[in-house]
C-alpha cells in the first residue's frame, strides 16, 4: 500500500461511486514521477509525515473539488477520496493496508471533520499496534536495512522477482500472485526507491503505541481480516478493547485482500455508505 499501483483493482472495481483517489506515500511511487526521499537530506518522522501528506492532499485537491463542485465532503479510501451521499453523511472515507495501519489511524484522530470512518485491512494485531518496539531493536533494525553490504546483499535478494514470487504466494496470497502483481513490484524496484522500505521494514511506523489514539478517535473503525490469515482471532481484541466503535469482518483472501478480492473490499465500502 505505500504506492498507489496497489489500489488499482480496487478502482477499477468501484463503479458509480464518488470520487476515489489513491496517493503515493512521500518516497514512493517513483515510478509515476515522484521524487525520491533520501534520508541524509529531507528529514522525516514516520508515520507523521506520510499522515501530513495525506493531509495535504486533502487540503489542496478533495476539499477544491469538493467545494468546486457543492457537493458533500468527500473522503478518502488509502489514498483514493469519495464523498458519503447515500446516507446523507459526511466525512472522508480513509482505507490503511496492513502495517499503514499508522497512518490510517493518525489520520483519523487528528482530523475529526475530514474524515468520517476508518478502514484497516489486514492490520496488525491490536497487541502489535498498542505496543511500541523497543528504540534499541528499531534502531538495529534500521542499520542492518541501510548497511551497503548486508542491507545491500538482502535487498538484491528480496528483489529478486523469484524470491518476490516464493514470499507472496507463502505469505500474502490465499491462492498464487498473479503476474500484475510481480510486475508492480518489479517496476517498483530501484536503489533510490529502498529508503522508505528501510524505514517501514523496520518498524518505525510503530515506534510508539496507538492505543490511545483508536480509543480517542470519533470515528467508526471496520477491521477486514482475510479468511485464511491466521491472526483473526488475535484482532479480536480490536472489538473487545473498542466496544461499538469497531466492527470485524472477513472476506475472501490472505494479507492483501484489496488486491486479492477488490469487490469484495468494494462491498464493504458501499456497506459503510460510500
């Protein structure tokens, strides 16, 4: 989910609805023309500076438009917007694949008014997400990824489309990746694109916990687990902990499902009113 490719059936498959947009996060997606980040150069907070992103395009384009054109506030879905006309609501849509969950849930807490329910797909725990990985452990983390021999030897075999290709259908598909998939993530593949892999394979999205932002936030969270990932049960405690603010739900799939099963992800979306 840290570009915008990864949204794509997801797009294509929600038809008749308001306007979705799919951004990539600061670093990503470069690709489709956008700047790389280089660490030594642009600071930047994780996940704080992909969340005031997103906000800036909320900002700048939805609320634009969404003024421009008189309609009701739209709302974004990971990365793609659309306004809630079929129950006279409110507020963006936001939709945070796997460990984004961050980024979705900061997005939430700190804007109230633009943002008017959550989706997580396939999130981590809500043990995971509510406690923070030591500063020691992420720090080792972050070395090893950015050391030119070992990160670098690691990476020239992550990025192998063979190694792509065992790791998704082990661990991401309920059935086998498709050649798409491989091909995104190949065109994706370039030395200046590693640094926010780096960051976010580290851990550094969960360098503190966000527990109190999910019982803080106002909004109505939805948690969509696949129905072959094992770690249903565990997301339990999203309910338990929350009370009415969280519903779960599974559909069809693994730890991808917005790639895997697009409609049934649309569903849900058309479920929440969108």
């Amino acid at each position: 989910g840290l570009s915008s490719w990864f949204w794509t059936r997801v797009m294509e498959s929600y038809i008749d609805g308001p306007a979705i947009y799919a951004p990539d996060l600061i670093g990503c997606g470069l690709d489709h023309g956008a700047s790389p980040w280089i660490p030594n150069e642009n600071g930047l907070f994780f996940p704080l500076s992909w969340v005031e992103g997103v906000e800036e395009l909320i900002n700048s384009v939805v609320i634009p438009q969404w003024e421009k054109e008189r309609q009701p506030t739209p709302m974004p879905l990971s990365g793609f917007f659309g306004e809630n006309q079929r129950d006279g609501g409110c507020g963006c849509l936001v939709v945070a694949q796997g460990g984004l969950a961050p980024v979705g849930i900061m997005l939430a807490k700190r804007n109230p008014l633009h943002v008017g329910a959550l989706m997580l797909t396939s999130p981590p725990t809500y043990r995971d997400i509510t406690t923070a990985i030591p500063e020691k452990e992420l720090q080792r983390n972050y070395s090893f990824l950015c050391s030119p021999t070992f990160g670098g030897l690691a990476f020239a075999m992550l990025e192998s489309r063979s190694i792509i290709k065992f790791f998704s259908n082990l661990f991401l598909f309920q059935d086998y990746c498709c050649l798409q998939w491989l091909d995104e993530i190949k065109r994706e593949v370039r030395d200046d694109a590693r640094a926010p892999v780096q960051a976010f394979n580290a851990g550094l999205l969960q360098h503190r916990s966000f527990e109190d932002d999910l019982k803080e936030m106002s909004q109505p969270l939805l948690v969509v687990s696949g129905e072959d990932d094992k770690r249903v049960l565990d997301r339990q405690l999203y309910r338990s902990e929350l009370n009415k603010k969280c519903t779960l739900t599974t559909i069809d799939g693994l730890n991808v499902v917005p790639w895997e099963n697009p409609v049934g992800v649309v569903d849900l979306v058309k479920e929440l009113g969108y």
